[in-house]
C-alpha cells in the first residue's frame, strides 16, 4: 500500500557521501551514514563491486572519510578512539582496522602517498603551541581551567557554530605507516583552513604524483583582523618553506589538484574578494614555469569538485539553470562537454579510464553514479527500500519574467498523485544565500516532498541573486536585498494564480537565513499571505555585525552601516515593521552565530508587541541549521502545523 513521504522517514533514508576510487579505477569505496531511534549516526564504509553494495566496516563504530591506497588494497579512514578522531587502515578484501595516528586533538582527512608507505592527514595544533608535546600540555591545560571564558581582540573570532579564542589552526602531518611516527609539514603555519574542512578535509589538499609535495589552500593571512582570502600553498614533502604559488592577485584560489603527468596544478580561482558568489574559474599553474592560464575564460558558470583524468582531462560539476550538472574538459578545449543534464551532480572521483560521482534529484536522494559510454549509469541503491511504497510528488520547472522583466526560473511540486481539480494552498519555499539557489536535489532539511506531501503546492523560485545564471544576475542584488527577490516572488505569485492552480485566498511565504530575511521583508510589505515562517531570520541588518563573519557588509548592504546607516536601513525589515500584520511562526537555534539569535527575537517581540498573530520555536542546542533527528522531526511538526492552522479551512 503506497503512502507519501514524512519527516520521520527522512531519518530512515541512508544517506550516501563522496565516493572514493584506487588509482586504476578497481575499487569503489562509499562511505553511508544511518540513523537509529534516538538520532546517533553510523557511517560504514562499502565496496561497490559490480551491482553490489560489499560492507568494509561494522556497525560497532563510524567509519568516515575514507582514501584507498595507491594499489587498491587498503583503505584508510577516520574513526573515533576515546571520542577523538584518529586515522585508521585496513585490508580492503577484510580484516580488523589498525589505529595509525595519535594525535592529541584529533586526525582527519588522510590521502596516500604515491608509495603506499605514508599518509597525509590534518591535525589541529594551537598558534601558540604547536608541536605535540605543548598541545597535549595546552589541552589539559584547558580541560583543567575551573571556569569557562571567550577572549579575543580579533575581527574573526568565531565560525558558524564553534569559538576560535582557543588558537586552533590546521597543519599536514605526514605519518609514516611502519613506525606511526608523524611529522608536522607545517610546524610554522598559523593559516586557518576552510572551516568547512573537518566535513571534508581532503578537499583542500593534494599530494604530487611523484610524492615529493603537498599542495593545499588556506586563508592567505594569519591576521584575524583582515578580510579572508585563500592562497593555494605548496610545502616540500620532506619538509621545508611553504610557498604561495597562486600569486598576489585578489580573491581566492582553493581546492588544488596536480596533473597525473605532475606537470600542473588546477585549481580554482576568484577575482572578487569582497563577494563570496564571485564566479570561480578553473586555473592551470605551469609548476616550471610557474606561469597561470585561465581554463574557460569566458564561460560564465562556477566549477566545483574537480578531478584530473587521464589526458589532462578535467572533470567537475558547475550549476547551470537550477541543476548542477556534471561536465568534462579535455586538453587545450574551448568548451566543456556536459555530461549529465538533470538533477545534481556532486563528489567527482576518477580513478583510470572511470569516472563517477553522486547523483541526486527532488525526487531522488544521492545514490553513486558512472559515466559510461558518455551517459550516467547508477551504481548503488542504498536508499530504494527505505523509499519502497512511498509516492512523491511531480515536479514542473517554469521560466516567468520577473523584476526589471527579466527570465526568472522556478520549480513548482504538487502534491503526490496530484490531479487537476480544487485550487490547492501555496507555499513558498525561499533559499537562504541568498547567492544559492533552489536546485534540483535531494533536500534533507527543507524536504519540498515533505511539504507537498501534506497538500500544499510548493513553489521554489530562483530569484534574482540566486547562482547557475551567471555573474550579473548573482549581483544583481547587491545593496538592494529586498528589491528584486521581492518582484520575483509577487509574480511567481502571480502566474500561479492566474494558471488556475492555487487558491490566492490561502498563500505562504517560508524561508531560512536570507529566506528568512526575505520573509520578514515580504510581509513588511505586503499582506497578501495568510501566514509566514521565518527560520533563522535576518531581520535587522545593523544588527547583523553581530554575525560571526561581519566581512563583505558593504558590498552585501551597499554600506557598513556606521557610514551609512540610513542606505543599509533601507532594505532592513526591522525598519519597516509597521507594515507587519501576517501570523508569523519564528524559529531559531540559540547557537547560531551566522544569523544571532537576536535577529528572530526582535522579529517575534516586534508580532507580539503589534498584536499579530506569532509563536516562537527556539532550540537552546541547535544552531543555524537543526541537525539532530528529534529536533528536525520537532521541527518539521511545527512547519506543518502552522500551516495547517492557517490555509485550511
């Protein structure tokens, strides 16, 4: 008997992370994480062979983050001793795992030398104390400490979730697999890396196919105090200097990958360094000559994940109209090839003549997929029995015109088992970004099947600023935060009511982090919507220096707001609240840092204190996403109840 889908059994769909593959294309290493009851995750490691899923590891402890040996037959990963991530390895045809790192604050992100002898892997020190006898002595020094404090003097302090008062920095450990003695690349380095990199570390860095340099990207300045760009570095694998080797021009270069014939480095490049969403273009350094060539000068997408193939050939993933599709670039080309044309590629490993990646849609959560013969071929069905029974709904992808009349683009899901007939409520879902975009994915946290499931058309419009339409439409928002997005939205609104499809008498607006913002803008505005839910809501830009990463204001708002705070309150909402009068749910975690708990309560003080309609959800352990199972199903349960409270009769 079929059903549709619910938040509780987003938390029963395995999830499928990055696949890793040996140097001659043999062994295909997934690593899959489950949730039990109570919300603790189990990530194992399989072997994809043929149409099997074979299990590497058990289910007494996570396995994450694997790398297979150059010869296919080990692996290496990440797994918790005493609560503390250490490198592991082990026999990829079985056998039990052997610990091989012992670092005080945890090791993450190993990748194989060329030899097999040796791994790479980061490990934090701390600025002040950096080799492992100190960080020992300075992490017992803290655990011991009989109060609990933040003190800083630096611009850059804290990081989504997480305080950097304690001094911790990344450096390359090289540890030698004989002995497990390592030894630290990096003993000088006081560089933050991406922040992100504890999710994925190993995309930040790369070893030499001759194995005799590590290359990696990190911030470019250790001053806290200025504006952060990333360098690509290089650091001699017998240890010595580090060197800059993307130059001294603006913005960013990240993300380095060698040539096999180790001739080149690829990485990608910036110009902006005041915009995140600037487009980042594929560079090929010369490592001779040191010379840069810019590949694909012209094309006016962003390239992510790369991996160089054999012939030089590169592939990656790039968003493009609201998919992110998967592409290849061969030597000396003028354009790239596009190999797959829907839903969203992700996670490029190439190992000999293969190539293969992650693959998901809105109706179809990530699975591994293989190019073969230039056509994706799925490779594993890790989520087909959690998702057996389960109907879901249609989705149609529309172009309307929109601000200024320009081509606008948004996806529109019905119901499941959707057919024509009584006009159905509206809900809007906004993406946060507010330089993102609603693409064509597997949405974990603002699951749109979860929505539709309930009766609701669900609309997800690709507003101006959002990212896949080129540079210009990125920045079309720039100090004008409400303008645009705002028509956008009214005439999405406005096309699906003259369709037929919607009752304009039951609409929604929702969103989160600058979806957020962009729903207090709209119902300060206007009062065509019968409710609105504001997740982690931007509400008062002035505020927003609050915000753990308080850079690039000027650009985002066209002023910091101590110049100028009459042009920044212009597009602020909180400014504005007169025009509040719609029932509006606010949600919030206290430990988000990236939009401060401030912002959604002064956004609920300002509903009570004008006697509109308002609850407030907070969560004291959640940040600006709401990660744990209980909290998400909570979460969703709140969604859908106020919804349910205001469109339906």
């Amino acid at each position: 008997m079929s059903r549709t889908l619910t938040a509780e059994d987003l938390w029963s769909i395995p999830r499928v992370g990055a696949p890793q593959i040996d140097r001659s294309g043999t062994v295909l290493v997934v690593p899959v994480t489950t949730y039990d009851a109570d919300g603790n995750a189990l990530t194992r490691l399989w072997r994809l062979v043929g149409g099997d899923a074979v299990p590497l590891t058990g289910t007494a402890e996570s396995a994450a983050q694997p790398a297979i040996s150059p010869d296919g037959t080990h692996v290496a990963f990440v797994r918790k001793v005493d609560d503390i991530r250490q490198i592991h390895v082990m026999r990829v045809d079985g056998g039990e795992p052997e610990q091989v790192s012992d670092m005080p604050l945890g090791a993450f992100g190993p990748k194989w030398f060329p030899d097999g002898d040796e791994l790479v892997c980061l490990s934090h020190v701390y600025r002040d104390a950096s080799t492992l006898e100190e960080v020992k002595a300075r992490k017992a020094e803290l655990e011991e400490r009989p109060y609990d404090v933040h003190v800083s003097e630096k611009r850059f302090f804290r990081y989504w979730d997480d305080w950097l008062t304690a001094g911790q920095v990344p450096h390359l450990w090289k540890i030698d697999l004989d002995t497990r003695h390592a030894t630290d690349l990096t003993p000088d380095s006081r560089v933050h890396w991406d922040f992100e990199s504890t999710g994925a570390p190993a995309e930040h860095f790369d070893i030499s196919p001759d194995g005799n340099e590590v290359a990696y990207s990190a911030f470019r300045s250790d001053d806290d105090d200025v504006n952060p760009t990333y360098a690509v570095r290089t650091v001699p694998a017998a240890g010595g200097a580090v060197r800059i080797v993307s130059g001294d021009g603006p913005g960013n270069a990240v993300r380095p990958r060698y040539t096999l014939d180790g001739t080149g480095l690829v990485y990608g490049r910036q110009l902006r360094d005041d915009f995140y969403a600037d487009r980042r273009r594929l560079t090929l350094l010369d490592r001779a000559s040191g010379e840069e060539r810019a590949l694909l000068p012209a094309w006016d997408r962003s390239p992510d994940a790369w991996a160089v193939g054999a012939d030089a050939a590169i592939f990656f993933v790039a968003e493009d109209a609201g998919q992110t599709k998967l592409f290849r670039l061969d030597r000396d080309a003028v354009a790239a090839v596009e190999l797959t044309k829907t839903g969203s590629a992700s996670a490029v490993a190439v190992g000999g003549d293969r190539v293969v990646f992650g693959h998901e849609s809105f109706r179809a959560p990530p699975e591994i997929f293989e190019v073969v013969n230039g056509a994706p071929i799925r490779l594993s069905h890790f989520t087909a029995s959690a998702l057996e029974g389960i109907d879901l709904g249609q989705v149609d992808s529309k172009v309307f015109s929109g601000a200024a009349g320009a081509d606008v683009q948004m996806y529109v899901m019905t119901p499941p088992n959707f057919v024509p007939g009584p006009k159905r409520p509206l809900v809007h879902l906004i993406h946060g970004g507010p330089h993102g975009l609603f693409g064509d994915g597997w949405h974990w946290r603002w699951n749109p099947q979860v929505i539709a499931a309930a009766g609701y058309v669900v609309a997800m419009v690709n507003f101006h600023g959002s990212t896949s339409w080129g540079q210009a439409f990125a920045e079309s928002i720039l100090g004008g935060w409400g303008d645009k997005p705002l028509a956008d939205i009214e005439a999405a609104t406005d096309l699906l009511i003259s369709e037929g499809l919607i009752d304009q008498e039951r609409m929604a607006v929702t969103g989160g982090s600058y979806g957020g913002y962009l729903v207090a803008w709209i119902t300060s505005q206007t009062s065509r919507y019968r409710c609105a839910i504001a997740h982690a809501a931007v509400t008062n830009l002035g505020g927003m220096n609050a915000s753990d990463y308080a850079f690039h204001r000027a650009t985002a708002f066209g002023a910091e707001y101590w110049a100028d705070p009459e042009r920044v309150d212009r597009w602020s909402p909180s400014t504005h609240a007169v025009g509040y009068e719609t029932p509006t749910l606010v949600i919030h975690g206290e430990r988000d840092y990236r939009v401060p708990v401030t912002q959604g309560l002064e956004l609920y003080a300002a509903l009570k204190s004008k006697g509109v309609d308002a609850r407030l959800v907070h969560y004291p352990g959640e940040h600006h996403w709401i990660l744990g199972r209980h909290s998400s199903v909570h979460w969703y349960s709140e969604f859908l109840d106020w919804l349910a409270r205001h469109l339906w009769p």
